[in-house]
C-alpha cells in the first residue's frame, strides 16, 4: 500500500491511498480508489443577523460523503429576528440525494419548548446551510428553533455526515 499526498483547491489536504490490488474500492472514484479531501470551515450562527462568537470547524470528503465536525461559541445575546440556521457548510449537499439530511448538534444553553430535549440540523437538497430543528420524546414533531432561544452563552457542537454532488 502506499500514500500520495497533496493539496486541494480549499486549500487543504489531499490523501489517496493506494492498495497493492486491482480492485475498485469504491464506484465511481479516481482508479477505484477513494480520494479523501480535508480542509476547515467556519461554521456560523444566524437568525436574522449573524451571531458573533467563535467557530471553528473541520470536514473530510471522501468521495461524495462530507463528514463535519465544528463549534460555535456566542458570546452576543440573541438573534433579530427568525429561526436559527448554521450557514457555510464547505459543500452544498447533494441536489438528488435524500430529501434532507440530519447533523447531530449537541448543546447545554439553548432554550427549548414544548417538552423537547434535543436539537438537530436539517439540511436540505443543494444547500449550505443547516436549519436547526428542537425535538424530544415527549413533545409531539419537530419544531424550528426562533432566535430568542439563543442566549448570550449558547454553546453549539456540530457532527455529522451528509453527501454531495461535487
């Protein structure tokens, strides 16, 4: 086996792994075999405006399938107005994939309603953005987060994976 590195046009990292057989690894990719793209992105809160706080993320695609992983910290208080999205996922999700995809989102200080208990993102066909949805066990559907459950100490934990068409 052997390794080929290099960088990307997002000015990340480039790894391909070589395997000593013919065979394809998976369909579609460059010689059968997989390539792996890494890179940060920045991952930001919005509802209405733009929180400010700091973010900071990393992906891996690996063929079609983008897995990210990322924080927001707000340090500003809430939102204008609206729901509250995480926009500037590093590739736009895939126009004839699944409806909508779900990014785990995991936080302490968003204020929930209704007898929910979880938030999650909803990201759409061909989009950027995750819109984030609150649920829970005893609350009956899904509801989208407004901006006045965001406080001043809201602290968001982003991991998942969702494929693209790029």
């Amino acid at each position: 086996m052997s390794v080929v590195a290099g960088a990307n046009s997002r000015g990340g990292s480039r790894l391909r792994v070589v395997p000593y057989f013919d065979h394809p690894i998976v369909s579609g990719s460059t010689g059968g075999v997989p390539l792996q793209d890494t890179g940060s992105w920045t991952p930001v809160l919005t509802a209405g405006v733009p929180f400010v706080g700091n973010a900071n993320g990393t992906w891996v695609k690996t063929g079609k399938v983008v897995t990210i992983q990322g924080y927001i910290d707000n340090n500003t208080g809430t939102g204008t107005s609206g729901n509250v999205s995480i926009t500037g996922l590093p590739f736009a999700s895939s126009a004839t994939g699944p409806t909508f995809s779900m990014i785990n989102l995991g936080n302490a200080t968003i204020t929930l309603t209704g007898g929910r208990t979880a938030v999650l993102g909803r990201l759409e066909p061909s989009a950027t953005t995750l819109l984030l949805i609150e649920y829970g066990v005893t609350a009956i559907g899904f509801n989208t987060v407004p901006s006045t459950a965001i406080g001043s100490a809201t602290f968001i934990y982003i991991n998942g994976s969702y494929v693209t068409d790029a």
